[in-house]
C-alpha cells in the first residue's frame, strides 16, 4: 500500500512496486489508509509523513494495533525527531525526499526476507526463555517480560533484542546487527540501529550509562547486559 498524498510520487512507487510483481493499493488520505489497510491487510506500506488528516505518524500508530505490516516511513523534513517519533510508533524504516525510488524498492525487498512474527529468530530448543535478570525473552513465542509484566516491543526492536541475547557475550557491531535484523542486502543510515536501540531501551525500563540489558561497547557497538 502507497499512502502518499502527492499523486505523481504516489503513482512512481507504485508502478515500481507493481513492476516487482507486487498488487498495488493507493491512497492520498490517512483515514482512508486506516481503513483500507484492514481490509487488504498489506506486507508493506509506503508511508508519507505529512498527510492530510490523520498524519503518518497517526496512520502508523493505529496500524500497530492489528497489524504487523512492514512500514517504510517518507518524509519531507530532515528534523530528527520525525524519524525519532516515526520509528517509535512502530515504523521500520524511513527514507528522506527526495529520494532514489530503486533504493526504496532494495530497502523493501532487503525488507520481505525478514521473518514477520509467525516465524521466530533462532528459536531455543525446548522453548526455554532466555533470562537476563527481571527481563526474559521468549525467542519462540515473541515475548518479553520484565519482573513478570509483558512490553509490547515492535517487530524490530524484538529482532534486535533476539540477536544480541542469541550470543550474549558477543559484541555486534551496527554492521552485523543491520545484517541480522535487515539483511545482508539493506542500504541506508546503520545509526538507525541506535534510534530502535533507543526505544528498546526505553521500554525495557534499561539505561544507556547503566546498562543492565542492552549495553553500548564505545568505539563497537552492541551487547547483552547481564541483568544486574
């Protein structure tokens, strides 16, 4: 689905889209986005920022609540709160205008070989829960729990919790956690590792100077905490 109120760029993504074999639905309005995205129930959307009505930021957070679509999130502005809140609500990626609409279809393809949540990363055999402290992470089942209360984490912030805790004493780069979580084939910005990074923390109840789930390596990246 193209939710994109400029109808020349709507209609570019789409053919695009439509070229790579994909069945193509657009729309300029948000509310309409919402409504027509429980009826086709969409893997992708190509989400605008500034639309009329319900802005993207709105569309996606709504969207949240009965699907799992990939969003790819577009926008005019190069602030960094529009991507900070963009990608908060529940957006995968984000691309910037304007923009190559080849190196949109290689984010959404790189997009398509990840697992959606029927299909679990690295599941532990026997179902067992990794355990980190209050914070367990059942691989199989997607969920998390810190001291027993379940957090809603998106599907990437879920793959980037899954990858670290699959080798906990290992230090991922952004490079290999863009491998493990996006695909060997993903271009764009890797800091936007550090954004979901960011919100996964946020959630989990973690500190970046503290550390106790997700801890930063300066000058390498990524690792598990050991709870404490």
């Amino acid at each position: 689905m193209v939710v994109e109120d400029e109808e020349s760029l709507a209609n570019l993504v789409g053919s695009y889209l439509e070229r790579d074999g994909f069945d193509v639905t657009i729309t300029g309005d948000g509310s309409e986005a919402v409504t027509l995205a429980r009826r086709v129930d969409p893997d992708i959307l190509v989400l605008d920022l500034g639309l009329p009505g319900l802005d993207g930021i709105e569309v996606c957070r709504q969207l949240r609540t009965f699907s799992d679509a990939y969003v790819v999130m577009l926008t005019a502005r190069t602030d960094e709160i529009d991507t900070l809140i963009g990608l908060s609500v529940g957006a995968d990626d984000y691309l910037t205008k304007p923009f190559s609409p080849r190196e949109l279809m290689a984010r959404i393809q790189a997009m398509l070989r990840r697992p959606r949540t029927a299909a679990p990363i690295a599941a532990s055999p026997g179902r067992q829960d990794r355990v980190f402290g209050d914070l367990s992470i059942d691989v199989d089942g997607r969920e998390v729990t810190v001291s027993g209360t379940p957090v809603a984490l998106t599907r990437t912030e879920f793959d980037i919790l899954a990858a670290l805790s699959q080798d906990p004493g290992v230090v991922f780069t952004r490079a290999q956690l863009i491998a493990a979580v996006w695909g060997q084939n993903w271009v764009g910005d890797e800091h936007l590792v550090d954004v979901h990074i960011g919100h996964l923390r946020r959630k989990l109840g973690d500190d970046a100077n503290q550390g106790r789930f997700v801890r930063t390596v300066r000058g390498v990246g990524y690792r598990m905490g050991t709870g404490q």
